[in-house]
C-alpha cells in the first residue's frame, strides 16, 4: 500500500512496504506534520466493523426459539408428545407450541397454511402430497404405532392371544365370522395387506359394510353385529372409541404396526418458519435417547407394552 506524507515544504515522499518502526524513526519534516493515510483508515474501520459483526453473530442466541407443531391426536391424547417436548426443551433451550393436534385432515391443513414449522402424523398419501406440493421438506418416519383386531368377547373363530394378524384373519374366514370392513384410512389399509398376506379373498355375507356415521362408533357397530374388526391399538385401548362388550384379541404383531413421520416447513414456501427449531426437534426424535424411550413410555401408561414403537433396533420393554 502507497500513501503520500504531505509536509509544509512541499515535499511529497512516498512509504512503499515500510514497516511501522522505520517509518516512526524517521524524522517528520520541518514545520510540517505526518497525516494518517485516509486508505488506511477506511480499512481498519471496516475490518473492525466486520469482526464485531461476526462476535455478534456467533454469541447472540438465535432470535426465535419458539417452535410451532401440528402433531396428529394420538400422541397428545396419550400424553407422550408433552412427554418428548418437555425433554427437549429441557435440553436445547427451544419451546415448543402446539399449533394444532386431532385428525390428519384438520393438522395438514394448519401446516399447508403456514402456521406450523414441524409436522408429525400418520404416513400416507396426505403427507406425500405435502412434500409432492412442495410444503413440506425432509421428511423421515420416527415412530410407529399398532393396530389390533377387536372382537366379541365370546371370540366365536377363537383368535384369542393370537400374535399374527394375517393368520387371525383367515380363521376368521373359516370360521364365516362376520367381519367389519371398517373404512378408515389407517386400519382398511392394513386390514387389506393381511388378507393380502393370509391368501384369503375378503368376500361372502361374512364381510359387513361399514355403516357408521363417525369412526368412533364402529366398535359399537361390530357388536352390535357380533362381528371382528381392525381397529387402533390407542384408542380402543384408551377408551377414545365405545368398546363395551368388545375386547383387543389380537395384538403385538409387528407386520400390524403403521409409521408416523416427521417433516418441517419448506424455506422456499414458508421463509419465516423457524427453520432451525424444526430441523433440531426433528433431528431429536430420530435420537437414541427418543427411541428408546418410545420402548419405555407404554410399559409406564398402561403396563400392556409400549403404545408407540422405535424405528431404531431398540430393545423393546416385556
């Protein structure tokens, strides 16, 4: 770097890779002074501004540490959603809202609108429509829950303590027992994939159309009916649908298990999300420390096995 030292004499001598020690010895021209280089100046002021800009920036705690979630009924009503966010919290310092919770139609609309960073709920065509639309980004499966066949008490094809649903359904069909056809989303699609699976065409009067007005009441229909029916492990088990003189008979079949995914807001549809919360609450429950409370969290609500599955290979309680 050049600078002109400018004296009272007119002299204009030029410091050309002068080292700070050389150029104090030198002695300043008489009757004149020594001015600062302006180029100089101006470089040291940026580069000052820059580093406190960048000591800002890697000390100042993010700006947003709230995290907004829509997460599927299930995993509120359980309890084990408050359960995941209070360990988080605890241990990144984000709080987590919840946005919205109840059925996959209601909570996929919150986060199509905008108003949820982090979604969680069954897998199907509604999530992959989510991604496909581009509202949705880094999607992975988490978790999973079971469903279970439900039946009269009197058992009439005696699949009772059976552990093989494919193989429950076709003494089912031997038997001629009736069987609900039970239309929602979840439980026709599995109940479909186990007949798949049993070799057993699904057809004759046996088979009942599903004739509710609400899911809820379909355990009350199948007995009324005396009839099975493929049905969530939680809320038969929790009470959410009326299964007096109904029992779980069937359970404990990992081929009867439904995943449940984890996905965050899109940066390029939604830039105010909270990117960053998103991405380290969904990173947290694909953690060990998650899965392997997935295997405990059942064995301390209800003592019947865990109530949601890992995804991980973590030994499950007994």
């Amino acid at each position: 770097m050049n600078c002109t030292l400018s004296s009272g004499a007119g002299v204009s001598p030029v410091l050309s890779g002068v080292s700070p020690a050389v150029a104090r010895s030198r002695p300043e021209p008489p009757g004149g002074r020594r001015d600062a280089c302006p180029t100089t100046l101006a470089v040291c002021a940026a580069l000052l501004t820059l580093a406190l800009h960048l000591y800002a920036a890697d000390t100042a705690p993010p700006t947003n540490r709230v995290v907004r979630c829509a997460v599927i009924g299930g995993m509120t009503m359980t309890g084990l959603w408050p359960e995941i966010t209070r360990m988080f919290e605890a241990e990144t310092g984000y709080r987590c809202q919840l946005a919205a919770t109840g059925p996959r139609p209601e909570i996929s609309e919150v986060f199509r609108a905008g108003k949820a960073d982090l979604l969680t709920m069954h897998s199907g065509d509604i999530t992959t429509d989510l991604v496909a639309d581009g509202y949705g980004v880094n999607m992975r499966p988490w978790t999973r829950n079971e469903l279970s066949i439900v039946g009269p008490v009197s058992d009439p094809a005696h699949i009772r303590g059976m552990t093989n649903g494919a193989a429950a359904l076709r003494r089912i069909a031997e038997a001629k027992a009736h069987f609900v056809d039970f239309q929602g989303v979840g439980s026709r699609e599995l109940a479909h994939s186990l007949w798949r699976a049993s070799g057993v065409e699904p057809k004759g009067s046996w088979v009942l159309k599903d004739e509710t007005v609400s899911k809820f009441d379909i355990l009350q229909f199948a007995r009324t009916n005396n009839a099975y029916v493929v049905v969530g492990y939680i809320p038969a088990r929790l009470g959410k649908m009326n299964a007096a003189g109904m029992e779980i008979l069937v359970q404990g079949d990992p081929a009867m298990r439904r995943p449940f995914i984890v996905m965050e807001a899109s940066p390029r549809k939604f830039p105010q999300a909270n990117h960053a919360g998103a991405r380290a609450l969904s990173d947290f429950l694909l953690s060990p420390k998650v899965q392997t409370f997935l295997a405990e969290f059942g064995q301390k609500t209800t003592g019947r096995g865990p109530l949601f599955h890992p995804v991980e290979t973590v030994p499950e309680q007994k």
